[in-house]
C-alpha cells in the first residue's frame, strides 16, 4: 500500500478544486488516515480543528473508524477519571 505525505495529500487537495465533503472520499480512496484527513481538511480549507473534524466524523467514508476512536477516547477518559486523585 503506497502512503502519501501530508504535503502530498494537501497538493492533491488544492488541485482538485472539491468541496471539504468530497474531499473526504479522494483522502480515503489515497489511504489517509483519519488523523490525516482532518489535518489535511482544516489546512486546505482554512477551518478550525474542530470544523474539520465535524466534517470527517460524519462523512460516511470515515464512519466506522470514527465511532471506534470515539469509544477508545471514552474509555481513556474513563480509565484517566479513575487513576485521578479526588
């Protein structure tokens, strides 16, 4: 599997001239994480972090690993709120 760097990903972007939610689909077929994806989204599109990570969150490209780094995030937060001393 060929991996693009995010200057890389950020050139293809800019080049095609899409919309932050068709975007989405080009960052998937070209192997990006989602990590990446929202890095590449708030660059190209001159958004906020949080913006960004609305907008791939929902896409139904990025659904799946979305819920699943949801559910890691509970539980670390979780298992954070019980290691804290009161």
């Amino acid at each position: 599997m060929v991996t693009f760097s995010y200057e890389q990903l950020l050139s293809m972007l800019e080049s095609l001239n899409c919309t932050p939610d068709e975007a989405q689909s080009h960052l998937k077929h070209m192997h990006a994480s989602i990590v990446m994806a929202i890095r590449v989204t708030r660059a190209t599109y001159g958004m906020s972090m949080g913006e960004a990570k609305k907008i791939v969150d929902r896409h139904p490209v990025w659904m799946a690993q979305s819920a699943l780094g949801n559910k890691i995030q509970e539980k670390a937060i979780a298992a954070a709120g019980v290691l804290l001393p009161q």
